[in-house]
C-alpha cells in the first residue's frame, strides 16, 4: 500500500463561514435581536424535525428550527437569521425566493453593528455579514435560514 498525503481542508469560498463565532445561544441570540422579531403562523412538523414551515407575513418559508423543541403551532413571535454567502448591489424592488436550499433576497440593509444588519425584503430578515452591505442589497444566504424563538 503506497502512502497517501493528507486530504486538502476546503478553502472559504467552497466550505463554512470563518470567523468567530456570531451567537453564544439560541436564547442570547434571540434576546439581543428582539426587536426585529415579526409573527409567523407555525405550522405542526413530525416531533423531532428540524425544519419549520412558517408563514410569515403572506410568504411560506422553511427555517432550521433554533428553539427547545417542541416547537409549537400557531401564530408566535420569531426571529429570521441568515448568514450572507454572496452579496452585491440590489437592481430591481425588494424580493425573496428560494434556491435549494438557500435563499435569496433583497431589500434595504440597517448595519445593527458587528457586521449584522436588518435586510428589509418582504420578510425583515437579520444577516451577518463579513463584509459591509451597500445601502439596498441583494444577497444569497448560507443554508439553512435560521428561525429563533422564545
């Protein structure tokens, strides 16, 4: 058997986000961006799925569940988090629309310090960032969007 090197670890641009850490817990998380959290109708998911249908504001979305299971149905207060893959200036209105298992979306940025900002599309969606977004931006998220509730 002939010796083999090492497996090359995955460059940034093909794996994880680098950095630090950007939550310390789902409950920390959710209380520092609070203010951001809109209604959304949960619909029932099999006991133990990690992934959430949600409607919120007229738009169904599925959402990696950050609470304490089980998650509970009906109308609740949430937090909607992505982290940004891919960013450049926004061309047309403000949208969102799902590629895979990303999401995509556009709207107006208010930087919330630390490299988060609020990204107004139809749903107000918090990001982070490791570079700054323009003013209105259009941005390709990480997979999977991310749903914090209490």
């Amino acid at each position: 058997m002939v010796p083999q090197d090492p497996p090359t670890p995955v460059s940034h641009s093909l794996g994880q986000p680098k950095g630090p850490a950007i939550e310390e817990s789902p409950e920390s998380f959710f209380a520092r961006f609070r203010a951001y959290a809109v209604e959304a109708h949960l619909f029932p998911e099999p006991w133990g799925s990690p992934v959430l249908e949600a409607m919120v504001q007229g738009q169904i979305l599925y959402a990696f569940d950050r609470g304490a299971p089980p998650a509970p149905t009906g109308v609740v207060p949430v937090l909607l988090h992505g982290v940004v893959r891919q960013a450049k200036p926004l061309e047309t209105g403000a949208f969102l629309e799902r590629e895979g298992a990303s999401y995509r979306l556009g709207g107006r940025t208010t930087p919330l310090g630390e490299g988060f900002y609020l990204l107004q599309a139809p749903v107000p969606v918090v990001v982070y960032a490791e570079v700054p977004l323009p003013e209105e931006a259009e941005v390709l998220l990480w997979p999977p969007l991310m749903l914090f509730r209490e």
